[in-house]
C-alpha cells in the first residue's frame, strides 16, 4: 500500500454527501408537508361528508315526524268514527228496545220478564252513549295537538327546521373540526318547498280520503236483511246504517235504523208499508250538511225510521247538542309533501354543503406547523387557491320501505309522503354544476 497515495483521497466523498444529505432532508420534508396537507385534506372532507348526513338525518327525522303525527290524526280520526258509530247503534238498540217492549209483554209466561230486561237494556245503552260522548273531546284534543306540533316543528316557511337544521350542521362541523368553517348558504339546498301545509276545505280532503278508505267494515256498513215475503204477501226486517265523514273533512255522522216493510197486493200491484222499529243518531259537531248521504241506504230503504233518527227522538243521549271539542273531529291542517313534490315519481330532497379551512389553521409548512421552510426548501411550501382548503359534500334523503316491498299490494311500488315514515338518509354523489359552483366560490376554475 501507498501511503502517499492513501493520504491523497482523504475527504474527497464530504462534498458528495453533503449533496446528498441535502437531497434526502429534502425528499423527506416533502414527503411530510405532503402527508400533512393530505390529512388536513382527509378530515376537511370528513368533516364536510358528516355535516351533510346530519343535515340529511335531521330533515328525513322532520320528515316521519309529519308522518307519524299523521297517521296520529287518522287514528284518532277514525276514533271518533268509531265513538260516533257505537253512539248510533247504542240509541238503535235503545229505541228498538223501547219499540218492541209492548208487544213482548204478551208472550206469555216469560213477556213480563223479557220486558224488564229490555227497560234495563234501554238504561244501559243512556249510559253507554253518554259515556262514549266523553271520548270525542279526548280525541279532538288530540288531534289539535298533534297538528300544531306540526306547525311549530317547521315554523313559517320552515324558518323553524332550517334554522335548528343549521344549529345541527354547525355543531356537527364543530366537533369534527373546529378550525373548519361551514358556508352559510349551502351549494344545493331544496328542503324549503319540498313539503306544504294543507289547510283549506280542498286540501284536507287528502287526508280526509285516508280516514274515510280506512274505516273498518262496522263503520262503512250494518247492514242486513230478513225476509218472509211470497206473492206481495209477508214482511221484510231491513236493517241499514254506517257512519260517514261529512265532505271527508267536516266531522262525523251516523246512522242507524231497523224497519219493518209489510207487502201487499193493492190496486192490482204489490206495494209495501213502512213501519220504524228501531233508530238512532250520533255527530261529532252541530248541523252537518249530511243530505247527499244515505248511510249505506238508510234513508233510501227505511225513510221513515231516519227521519225518526234525525229527530230529537232518535239522537243518541250526549250529542243533543255535539260533544264540546275544539273542532269537532274535522280533518286538521296537516303537513305533506308539496303539490309539485308528489308530481314526482321518485320525489327526494338535497343538500350540499361546502367546509373550508384558512391556510394559517392547517398543519403544514405554509400554515401553522412549527416546522418552516427556508431558502430552496421554500419551494415545498406549496399555495392554497384563495389561502384556503375547501371540501364540499351532498346528502339525500330519500323514500323506501325497511323490506322494500309493499305488503298491502303485493308488485306494487310505494310512492313516498308524509302518511308513512320510511324517510332515510344517504351521501350522494355531486353534480358536475355544484361543483363548478364551489370553485366559483374559491376563485379558482379549479377545485384545491
């Protein structure tokens, strides 16, 4: 070995790495600045993505809240038919009690006592249609109050909704992240309209079609008929009765009668007699306009016996006058979904939402980090389109059955309203135009 020559290389490689100790510092530090911008990025769109579905959650939850309180008021709807029914059939039994009473007297043996037992009927049925009278205010109640909850769920205009909506929204951005800012105005938004309160006559005969479809067979029809006629010659027993929502929103009437029709020959043609036996009447409000109603052919087959029900005679004990109650078991004003949003086949509703956040509250090198760069390491630093970074994001609330089916009618599909809560919620992909909107925004023709 040459010691002369060995002495000649010392030092020679320091230089080469230098340049490379600069190199790597270098590639490393972009890596970093990289690797933060990305997660600041990362939880910007986290951030944006969780305030969307919130918004989204809380306007699907506004959404069954209307349908569940509608579906409330039918069913109380249809309790009042129902207290207004058995009021009818309570003063029917009562007066065919009454009606029939002389005549059993004279079965022998057993009339005096079937008698009594029919005066303690008579008793009976005064106390069971006074007691029934008592449910109908307890109903009505119900009812207002579940359609001014409504009311003071959505405000004027939804000014209530949207403003707790934008509550949800900001406290949501905030715990995520509280250095992002959320736009006031978002991209997209198409709540405001989507649903209606329908309030005049017109209107409420929507829901008023529900309650009168969903009446149960002891409201829609008492019917039934008992004949021993042969030649022109015998009687018939026909019973007839229902009860009916006056012009599907004005309240409820009933009708019940028990007639016997006495066939004869007379001048050469069979013609018959009516004979009232029995007859009652019961209304959740004061002079219905009822005259178009029959009560499944009441006034048509036994006219004699519902003149006797609509008298004062025939009107259950505890509707002369109507129960007291705040409407009167009329339809209410109600939430539904707007006219031009059940036009739609698949009918929806959006939000998008755009979060930024300033340069100077991200962790990296052109922001807040700790860690800053000089001179040619400067280069890294990178720029932020209007010195901020920016996320947007879209949620859609929608209608679908749990089961995706409709049990009620198998193959067919279920339009959405607001008489079924099956509204749900879900992120949804972007337009091309709200996207171009948000770079508008940041003063780029480019998003970040």
């Amino acid at each position: 070995m040459n010691p002369t020559h060995a002495a000649g290389q010392e030092g020679q490689a320091l230089p080469l790495a230098m340049v490379l100790l600069v190199a790597v510092a270098a590639i490393v530090f972009f890596m970093f600045n990289s690797g933060q911008l990305t997660q600041e990025k990362l939880r910007l769109t986290n951030t944006a993505d969780a305030v969307a579905y919130s918004a989204g959650v809380f306007e699907a939850r506004i959404l069954n809240y209307d349908a569940y309180t509608n579906r409330a008021i039918i069913a109380n709807e249809i309790a009042i038919g129902q207290a207004v029914g058995l009021a009818s059939w309570g003063k029917y039994v009562e007066t065919t009690a009454k009606n029939i009473r002389p005549y059993i007297r004279l079965i022998p043996y057993v009339g005096q006592y079937l008698a009594e037992m029919l005066n303690r009927l008579r008793t009976v049925m005064d106390y069971f249609t006074e007691a029934v009278s008592y449910t109908i205010p307890i109903h009505d109640a119900a009812i207002q109050a579940l359609a001014r909850s409504q009311t003071l769920m959505h405000g004027p205009g939804d000014s209530v909704a949207l403003s707790n909506r934008w509550l949800v929204m900001e406290r949501v951005a905030r715990e995520n992240d509280p250095e992002a800012r959320l736009d006031q105005r978002p991209l997209a938004d198409d709540f405001r309209g989507f649903t209606q309160r329908y309030s005049s006559k017109e209107e409420r005969t929507r829901m008023g079609q529900v309650v009168h479809d969903s009446r149960e067979a002891f409201l829609r029809s008492r019917n039934w008929d008992f004949s021993l006629v042969l030649l022109c010659s015998g009687i018939r027993l026909a019973r007839r009765g229902s009860a009916e929502l006056i012009d599907l929103t004005e309240g409820w009437k009933s009708m019940d009668t028990l007639s016997i029709h006495v066939y004869r020959m007379r001048r050469f043609r069979c013609g018959s007699s009516e004979r009232a036996i029995g007859y009652g009447t019961a209304f959740s409000q004061d002079e219905l306009d009822d005259d178009e109603y029959t009560y499944a052919g009441s006034r048509t087959t036994n006219p004699r016996a519902s003149d006797r029900a609509d008298s004062s005679e025939g009107i259950a004990n505890g509707f002369d006058p109507a129960p007291y109650s705040i409407a009167g078991g009329a339809i209410p004003e109600f939430q539904e979904l707007s006219e031009s949003a059940l036009k739609q086949d698949d009918p929806r509703t959006h939000i998008t939402v755009r979060m930024t956040k300033p340069r100077q509250s991200q962790r990296y090198s052109g922001g807040n980090s700790i860690i800053q760069p000089a001179g040619r390491l400067h280069l890294y630093q990178g720029a932020l389109v209007g010195d901020e970074s920016a996320a947007i994001a879209r949620a859609e609330v929608y209608f679908e059955r749990p089961d995706g089916s409709n049990p009620l009618h198998p193959g067919r599909e279920e339009l959405g309203s607001l008489f079924n809560p099956y509204w749900q919620t879900r992120l949804a992909p972007i337009p091309a135009s709200e996207r171009i909107a948000a770079q508008r925004r940041q003063g780029s023709a480019q998003l970040p």
